[in-house]
C-alpha cells in the first residue's frame, strides 16, 4: 500500500520539527556547559563564565527565533530545577536574584546577534563582531539594571561591568575569529 501525500508531507514536517527542537536542546544544554567555565569574583554577585560566549554561539549560529527560543529554554530549565545556570546553580531564586537580569537578557542578546548576522548588506568581516558587540550590549542591557536592584547604581558599574569587560572583548574576538573561518549559513 503506498503513503497518501498527506501522510508523507505530515511525516516530513515532523522530522522537521524533531531537527528543530534538538536544535534548541543543544543550543540550551551548549550554554549550560560553557556556563561551567566559571570565575567567582569575591567583590560582586555576578561571576565570570563561559554563559555570554555560548549566548553569542547560540546566536550566530541558529536562526533568530531560534536563537531566542534555545535561550528561554535554558532559562526555563534552569528556573524549574535543572542544574544549568554558573555553578551548577538552579532554581528561580538565581533568575530572581541578582545575575537575574544577565540570564534573561540572553533571551534577546541571541535574537539580536542572530538577525544582524542574517543583515545582507553587512557583508563586511566587522559585521560579525558589531552583532556580537551588539548582543553583548543586550546582556549588560538586562543585567546591570537588574543588578542595580540588588548592589545600587553607585556600585553596578564596579561589580557588573567593568571587570567583565577583558573578559568580553576576549570572548567577542575568540567567537568573531571562530565564525570568520567557519561560514554561517544565513537562514
């Protein structure tokens, strides 16, 4: 007996939508291990990880929704108990605290770094490290009004961001470098 079109069109978008969610999967678990590579920093809250180069991964990588798909997942999981976040750190008390603001700004540091990479008239090897600046900015975007919540806006920019900022640019570079000689496909 031969499949009917309707089955074979039905079988094909579900194979699709499987590729898709292991996408998302690998992305979230991605960022989970790189979040890991972990500082702790005794003077601030907030250490330094491996969670923003595996943001702007995520990002560069994935189509822009899901970019910030992969990435509310991981906030999700680690919200609900799954040992993801710094540390091996879970729970919504680390979502709710104060590095709260990073992990959600994640969600849309993926999707920025995603569309600008995707931008045709950007085809300049700039244009890779300006979206990772770009989602980088996102992040602190988030983070550091989150994080003034908790250590106020006198002391935010000692513990959230300027010793964060080697870090980053050394981040950005490893990720631009990796991506320049490994081609993204533009979705």
């Amino acid at each position: 007996m031969r499949p009917s079109v309707r089955m074979m069109v039905m079988e094909r978008v579900t194979a699709l939508l499987q590729v898709r969610a292991l996408r998302l999967v690998l992305a979230a678990l991605g960022v989970a291990l790189l979040a890991q590579v972990r500082v702790p920093l005794p003077f601030t809250p907030v250490p330094i990880t491996g969670q923003t180069l595996g943001v702007l991964l995520v990002g560069a990588l994935l189509a822009p929704e899901e970019a910030g798909l992969s990435m509310t997942l991981y906030a999700l999981l680690g919200g609900a108990g799954v040992p993801v976040f710094a540390g091996f750190g879970q729970g919504w008390h680390h979502i709710f605290g104060p590095t709260g603001g990073y992990i959600l700004g994640f969600i849309p540091a993926a999707w920025v770094v995603s569309t600008l990479m995707r931008v045709r008239a950007l085809r300049h090897p700039w244009r890779v490290w300006l979206a990772l600046l770009a989602g980088n900015l996102t992040i602190y975007l988030f983070g550091l009004p989150w994080l003034s919540a908790f250590v106020g806006w006198r002391k935010v920019w000692a513990l959230g961001l300027l010793p964060f900022i080697p870090g980053d640019l050394f981040k950005l570079l490893l990720t631009g470098a990796f991506l320049l000689v490994r081609p993204v496909r533009r979705g």
